[in-house]
C-alpha cells in the first residue's frame, strides 16, 4: 500500500479556498431571505448591497481557483450552515418583535467575523505560496467583508438595538 502523500499550506489552501467559496454561496441565498425579513429598510438596503458585494467575492473566489489550477468547487461548511440555521431561527423565533432587525444584525456579523477571518488567513497563505495576483483578489474581498461589517456595527449602534431595547 503506498504511503500517504503529506499535506502541505498549498493544500490547506485548497480546503479552505473550497470552504469559503461554499459559504460565499450559501450567503447569497440566505441574503435575500434576510433582508425580507428585516424590519428596518436600512437594513434590508444593507442586506441587499451585500448579496450584490457577494456575488463579486464569488466570482474573485473563481479566479483564485484558475491560479491555483483548480476546478471551482465548495466544500460543505458546517460553520456556516450554523450561522444561516441562527439567522433563520431569530427570523422564526422574532418575526414582529422589535428585536428582530438586533438579531439579524447579530447573525449577519457572525457571517461576516467567519469570512473575515477565512479571507485574512487565505490572503495571508498566498503570501506565503508567493500567488500574488490571489492575495491582491483576497484583499479586495477581505476589505469589503470588513466595511460590511463597520456598516451593520453602525445600524446596530443606531436604531436596531435601541429599538429592541425600547420594546
């Protein structure tokens, strides 16, 4: 029987490029679930310039996969399987209440704190592989993800939690 081949970052690169792409994809279907069912129209506006930002970050994702010579293709992520089974449970369990727009706010940051972490760690990898075009790609996503999430800290800090607070 022969030995098994070691893996390497390139390959960890590979599993994790495959994850995020996965979840990448799973958020552009639960995106527009979420902004039906905020409360707030900044919200659901936020929700749905994300979707449009999201579509990019999959398509950036394709083009990290031709560099790495690789067909593009997800890999299940029960990580964010958890986080999109949350948001649709608040939207369950809070639909009409006043804390709804709160705890999507909440779960939607809980997506975005997954993909900042994954694109940092990817971008930071392709450092180390020497893929410059793919950490230029990376940082691209990686900073809107970022700005996404300054953006849903604001709507939080402004009416969503003290609209939930007031109830």
């Amino acid at each position: 029987m022969p030995a098994k081949a070691e893996k390497k970052l390139e390959d960890l690169f590979y599993e994790t490029l495959r994850d995020v792409y996965y979840a990448e994809r799973k958020l552009l279907k639960a995106l527009p679930k979420l902004a039906k069912g905020a409360e707030s129209p900044d919200l659901t506006a936020a929700f749905e310039k994300h979707r449009d930002e999201t579509e990019g970050h999959v398509e950036r994702l394709q083009q990290v996969f031709e560099i790495v010579g690789k067909r593009a293709q997800g890999k299940t992520c029960p990580a964010i399987d958890g986080i999109v089974e949350e948001g649709e449970e608040i939207m369950e369990d809070f639909k009409s209440s006043p804390a709804l727009d709160a705890g999507l706010i909440s779960a939607a940051q809980a997506a975005e704190h997954y993909e900042i972490t994954r694109y940092g760690t990817l971008k930071r990898w392709a450092q180390e592989l020497g893929m410059t075009d793919a950490v230029k790609l990376l940082d691209q996503t990686l900073a809107e993800e970022k700005k996404t999430d300054e953006a849903l800290t604001k709507l939080a800090e402004t009416a969503a939690n003290q609209r939930a607070k007031a109830a």
